[in-house]
C-alpha cells in the first residue's frame, strides 16, 4: 500500500514525486519505459527550455486553451520558482533571446540526472517496464491499477502525468486519454502542434533543404483569404518547412487541414524594405554592377539556394547579364522576395509533433488543485490534460507548476 501511485515518469511525474517524497510520503512511480524523463531529455533540441521569464499576462498569451484554468498553477509555482527549485540541485540556468531559459550545460540530460538523483535522495521507489492499463474503482475512488502484466498496486492517491501522444518513442502513447476515459472523463479530440508540414513543391524542397531563413514574415493564405501572419525563423527540409514562427502558427493549421482547407503560405524574405525599397535597392545593384551575372547579384539579396529557385520560378538564366534584364523580370525578382508562394499539404504527424492539442477536459477538473471532478482520489498533471502552448519553455513550465499544485494539495491531504 503506497500514499501516492504517480503514473508516467516524465517532467511532471518526476517533478511532482519528488516534492511529495521530501514530505515522508510513500510513493510509487509507474514508468512504461525502462528509463525516466526520456522526453526531457530531447528538449529544447537537447539543450532544455526548461522555462520563460515573460511576465504572467504574457506568459498567458502562449496557451491556447481555457487561461482561467491556468491562473492558480502559475499564481502558485512560476517561472522563477522553477529556476530556484533547479538551481538547488545544483542545475543552472542562463535566459535568452525571447526571455527562453535553458540550461547553462546546454546538455538536458543534466536535468533528468539531477531529478533521478533527487527520486534516490527522497527514496521513491521506481517501478520500470510497468505499464499501466487499468484503473480498478470502488465507487468513486481507485482503489488500484493493473499493469499489462497483470500485477496491482494499491495506493490512497493516483496521480495521471502520462503525457500526451506527441513522440511516442519517448513513451507518451496517449494511454492517459484512454486510462482517464475509461473512468468517465471526457477527452478533447488531440492533435498534433508544434509540427512541421509537408509541402506540395517537392523540387523546390528538395533544392532549399537545410535552409535556415531568419527574420522572415510568414503568412498563411487559408482558400485564398489570409488568416495567419508570424515574423522570425523558418526552416527548410526536403519533405517541408519547419523552424519557430512554422511550429508556433501550426496548431490553427492543423485544424482548417482537418477541415480539408487550401492552405498557401506566403514568405516575405525581405519584410524590412517595401516594393518600392526593394525594387530601388536592386536597381542601384544594377547600376553599380552593371557586367555581372543576375545570379552574382542577387548573392547580395539571397542564399544560393534560394536563388536557385527563384531564377527557376521567373524562368530567367542564371548568366543573364543584369543590363538585359527586362522591367518584367525585376518585378517578378522582387515579387518572389515579397511573396515567395508554397502549398501546405499535410502535418508531419504525432511522431514529429512537440505537443498534443486537446486531452482531459479541463471543465472536468478543479483548477484549485487540479482533482478530478468525478473521481476523489484521483489527480492529473502535465501534458495528459488539454492545455498546451507555443514553443518557448512554456510547456515544461505547465508541468512544473501543475505538479506543484497536485502536490501541495496532496501534502495538506495526509
Ligand atoms: C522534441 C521535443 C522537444 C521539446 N522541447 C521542449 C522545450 O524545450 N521546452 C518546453 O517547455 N517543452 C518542450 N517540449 C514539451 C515537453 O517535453 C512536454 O510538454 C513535457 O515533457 C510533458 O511532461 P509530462 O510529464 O506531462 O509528459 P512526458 O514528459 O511525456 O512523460 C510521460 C511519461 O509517462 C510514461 N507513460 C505513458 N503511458 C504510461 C503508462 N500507461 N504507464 C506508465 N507510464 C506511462 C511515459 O513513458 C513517459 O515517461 C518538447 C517536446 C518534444 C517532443
């Protein structure tokens, strides 16, 4: 018999066992995998953005679902608390552009060491391989689970903190979606978000991959109507696009793909300068260089690869002096650098998104402490439940401030 069962030993299991554990608290963690935190380990490209230190009303702005929800986990447990807690166990921290906290490692397996190292201190015990399939209820309280071996643990308290189903291999199946319906709880239908998108184009991918376009304007043209606009970096594979201001508009365009929507994107590689600007800026390249190639100029405007495809798009050679270049061809140049034009076919799937959209009903658990409405002993943390945000260390922040409130309310329980 153990006080508290936690299910799932990612960011919000470890975090939440090991607040609970430094109370006295008997605690058992339930891991599917045969290692904790693999998720975490690959965050933030294995770097970890483990947080961001905008202020709370901005900070609000990076989640797209119920923001009332929110308020208390961060009011009680936010950014700054995070870094002191990490910065305790020796795990320390350095912000960056976009107020993005990282690790000053750069390495984010430290912070799962550092976690694991604090489950030994606090003696919780770990269970690996232990998958969990069921719930066993007597009214309306668990009184166990069942793992798929058919073994049970019997505890006063459950806490779900299985994750989402974004990047199965890490062990988030989407089980908790499954765990939590099976005992009445509703699920918001999930999607994949912060996911990158194949492009119909696939020549021109094939030429930009691996192209990395910084401080460029993206905007997404849903059956010819603009409905998304975003400024800042983007990246290029040979399947599709990729990169921050691609991640953070992906979660809308998952959802009008879904509602088999035409969906064009629209780069403006040059934001900075107007027509006019650009169309005046080329022409002073004309005049100073009069006996060069097009391609040698336009080095000055672009990276090779993107010339590549927009001599191909305008059709122009890439030895065309630029003193023959005809009037039509200098538009078609700048209208390529203000609206270089793709088509969105598909999103890349869970196996490649960073967060799941949509999971446990938030109308179905108490904001406060974050119990479920339907079942007393029972408490969810993280990812499982349907909240999710842009990228910027704003998810990891959820699942840190979400099991801090499970466990401050568990700790008042005993
Ligand atoms: C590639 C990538 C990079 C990311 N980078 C960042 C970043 O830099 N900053 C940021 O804020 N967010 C980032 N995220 C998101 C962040 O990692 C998640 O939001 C966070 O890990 C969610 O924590 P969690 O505890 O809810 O779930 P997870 O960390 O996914 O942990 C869930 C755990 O539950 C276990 N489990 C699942 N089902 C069962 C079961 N039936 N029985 C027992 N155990 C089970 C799983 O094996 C897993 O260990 C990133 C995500 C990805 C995929």
């Amino acid at each position: 018999m153990y006080d508290i069962i936690i299910i799932g030993g990612g960011a919000s299991g470890m975090f939440v066992s090991n607040f609970l554990a430094e109370k006295g608290k008997k605690i058992l963690i339930l891991e599917k995998t045969k290692i904790l935190g693999r998720k975490l380990s690959i965050t933030g490209k294995g770097r970890c953005n483990l947080t961001n230190l905008n202020e709370k009303e901005e900070f609000l702005n990076h989640f797209h679902t119920d923001k009332e929800f929110l308020k208390t986990a961060f009011e009680k447990f936010f950014s700054q608390n995070t870094i002191d807690f990490f910065e305790k166990i020796g795990v320390k921290t350095v912000s960056e552009r976009g107020k993005r906290v990282f690790l000053k490692s750069n390495n984010a397996k430290e912070i799962v060491f550092a976690l694991k190292n604090l489950l030994k201190k606090n003696k919780v015990e770990i269970i690996y391989k232990a998958n969990v399939k069921k719930f066993i209820k007597k009214e309306n309280e668990i009184i166990a689970v069942k793992l798929e071996n058919k073994k049970i643990f019997r505890a006063k308290y459950f806490v779900l903190a299985t994750g989402g189903s974004s990047y199965p291999r890490t062990g988030s199946t989407g089980d908790g979606y499954k765990l939590a319906k099976a005992l009445g709880h509703k699920i918001i239908p999930i999607r994949p978000s912060l996911v990158p998108f194949e492009i119909k184009e696939q020549r021109k991918m094939e030429v930009l991959n691996g192209l990395i376009l910084k401080n460029v304007n993206l905007k997404i043209f849903v059956n010819d109507k603009k409905e998304l606009e975003k400024f800042g970096e983007m990246q290029f594979y040979k399947w599709g696009i990729s990169g921050a201001i691609v991640l953070n508009l992906s979660r809308k365009i998952v959802d009008f793909l879904k509602e088999k929507k035409k969906i064009k994107i629209s780069i403006d590689l040059k934001p900075a300068l107007s027509d006019e600007k650009l169309t005046n800026r080329l022409m002073r390249e004309f005049k100073k260089f009069p006996n060069l190639s097009i391609e040698k100029i336009l080095r000055k405007l672009m990276p090779q690869k993107l010339i590549k495809v927009c001599l191909q798009e305008t059709k122009i050679l890439f030895s065309k002096n630029v003193k023959i270049i005809s009037n039509n061809e200098k538009i078609k140049i700048v209208k390529f650098l203000k609206n270089f034009s793709l088509e969105i076919i598909k999103d890349r799937g869970f196996s490649e998104a960073i967060i799941t959209a949509g999971g446990v009903s938030t109308k179905e658990i108490y904001k406060k402490n974050l119990q479920s409405k339907i079942l007393k002993n029972l408490f969810f943390t993280g990812e499982v439940i349907d909240v999710d945000a842009d990228t910027g260390g704003y998810n990891l922040q959820w699942a840190f401030s979400s099991s801090y409130l499970v466990a401050e309310k568990l700790m008042r329980n005993f």
